[in-house]
C-alpha cells in the first residue's frame, strides 16, 4: 500500500474516533472493560516494538554482547526509569551504541 | 476585548505550558521520520492528516521495517483509541454546537488540547464562549506540531544517513513507557507484549505486532480484574 493511501487511512480513522462520540452524543455508553482496558495500550503497543528492535536486531533473536542494541537499550531503560527524561534516555541509549559501536 | 477573543486567548495560554513538551517531540519526530525512510513531504503531512504524536511515530518505524499498509493502519488505529474516551468526555460540553465546530473542535482533540480544555470545562464551568477556549488550545497545538515537525525535518537532513538514528525511535518508546509502569498489572501487560512480539515475530504481515499488542491489552486488563473484581463488570 501507497504511504499517502496509509496515512490517509490511519487520518481518517484516527478522526472517526476523536469525532465519534461528539457526533453520537447520548445514543451510546462505552463500557466500563474498555475504558479500563485502554490503559494497557501505550505500554503494550510500544513493548511489542521495542522488544524486537531490541533483542531482534538483524530479524534474529541475539543475546550475545556483540548485541550492541540490546546492551545500549537496557543502559536506555535504567535512564529511563531513574530520569523519566525522553530526551536524556534518547542521548544516553544513542551515545551508548555509538561507543559500542566504536569500541568493538 | 470581547468575550470569545478573551476565551480564545486564554486557552492558548492554558496550552503554552504543555508546548515545552510538545516541541522536542516534534522535532525529534520530523527527524526519525526522515530516518525511518518517509520523504519529506509525507513526514510533514502525516503530522497534519494523522495529527498524533504517538501514532507518527509508531506508523514511521513500521514503515522502516517494511510492515504491510494495512498493518500500519490497524496500529495508527490502535494506539489511538484512546481518543474515543476524549470524544466521550467533551461531547456534553459541545453538544449544541453546529456541524463545522464540532468537526474542527474533533480534528483539534488531542492528547494536549484535551488535557488543557477538560480542565477549564472542570473548573472554571461551562460558559457560551467555552469552544472558544478548546479552538484556541487546539489550534496553539497544532501550530507548534507542524512547525516542530518542519523543522526536525530540516534538522534531520542534515544528520548523516550513517548515523545508527533508527535506533533513537526504539528509545523515544523506552521513554514514552518506563514512567507508565507503575503497578503490576501494567508491567504484565508489557512484559508479556514483548514477549509474544519475539515468539511471534516470523509470522507473516507482522501479525506478531498486533498478537502481541491483544496479548499484552488481554493480561493487564485480566490482572486488574482480579485485583478489583467489584468493578469488573
């Protein structure tokens, strides 16, 4: 698929769920499972790309040191959880894996 | 000043705090779309067709590992759900509203515009010239989106192709979701998203994405039941 056709897919969708209940004003109730359900789906969303970007580098699973990805994204995830910076954890996950890169 | 200029002009300044996040995002969006491999002209329009940060970024990695359209589409759809919530939570508030405001005020409905807008509505009620308020939010937004994006676009190009800058998407994720793991039914959820994203990631299309998107979605909202099951139904 053509990305101007997926971009105009994912635009027309994303507008259809900001205007849905503005337009349906009172003919509909959300259930309470999926209010509750949409918490998951930022965390769930992005660690089902994290993980393999991480531990699938070349499209295999690597967990050798000479994983440089791998090793510099959980060096990125300690930043991440002592800092909650997003660009602190971007700098540091990057300059981890340019030295990785340099060194070995 | 008049009333609506005066509450047009006040949501603008209820949004300004919120800009400081929203610009780097931006920029560091419109310079991995770049690197993910969107030309610019599709980096920059995304961010006004699609017009959600999260959603941007996940579409430009997908597009970088070659993900099938329909895949990338049912992704931008996932991610945000959420907004169905925000459109539940201001249509009282603009109910009677004519047509054309209420599809700009829905195309405005961010994340950002809606965190600024349901606050006023909250606390300071409900006024005749209240929507005027959201569209000035929404628009200040909007604004800051497209030239952020402009310019890490700019800013991208001029980034050496033999940088490893892929690699900074994954890590935009890691940012977005380690301050969200605060109990344990989130971090099942992501933990075993992750999961079945490596055990799944030779099917074809990859399905892996979203299987592992629906497992994690299943597990944290299946432990939280547990936890709360008063509230369940």
């Amino acid at each position: 698929m053509n990305i101007w056709v997926v971009m105009l897919l994912g635009g027309a969708l994303t507008f259809g769920m900001r205007i849905s209940f503005i337009y349906l004003f009172g003919r509909f109730e959300i259930p309470g499972m999926v209010k509750r359900a949409l918490r998951f789906v930022p965390p769930a969303v992005l660690s089902a790309i994290i993980a393999p970007a991480l531990f699938m580098p070349n499209n295999t699973l690597d967990l050798s040191l000479s994983n440089h990805r791998l090793i510099a994204g959980a060096a990125a995830i300690l930043i991440a959880w002592w800092t909650k910076n997003t660009l602190l954890t971007i700098l540091a996950g990057m300059a981890a894996l340019l030295i990785l890169q340099l060194i070995f | 000043m008049n009333l609506t200029m005066k509450s047009f002009w006040a949501g603008v300044r209820a949004e300004s705090p919120l800009l400081v996040g929203v610009f780097p995002f931006g920029l560091i969006y419109g310079a991995l779309a770049l690197a993910a491999g969107l030309s610019p002209a599709a980096a920059q329009m995304m961010s006004s067709i699609v017009f959600a940060g999260s959603s941007q970024f996940v579409a430009a990695q997908l597009v970088h590992d070659s993900a099938p359209g329909l895949v990338i589409v049912l992704t931008i759809g996932v991610v945000n759900l959420r907004h169905v919530l925000y459109s539940a939570s201001v249509a009282p508030y603009i109910e009677h509203l004519p047509a054309p405001w209420k599809t700009i005020l829905a195309y405005l409905l961010t994340d950002e515009a809606y965190a600024a807008t349901i606050i006023h509505y909250e606390e300071d009620g409900f006024t005749p010239t209240s929507h005027w308020f959201f569209l000035g939010a929404g628009l200040v937004l909007w604004t800051t989106w497209q030239v952020s994006s402009a310019l890490g676009i700019f800013l991208g190009a001029a980034i050496p192709s033999s940088w490893p800058l892929d690699f900074a998407l994954p890590l935009t994720f890691i940012a977005m979701v380690m301050p969200v793991l605060k109990d344990k039914p989130v971090i099942a959820a992501a933990l075993s998203a992750g999961t079945v994203a490596l055990l799944m990631f030779s099917l074809p299309y990859r399905l892996g994405l979203i299987l592992a998107a629906l497992a994690g979605i299943f597990i944290g909202t299946y432990l939280e039941n547990r936890k709360s099951p008063k509230e369940a139904l």
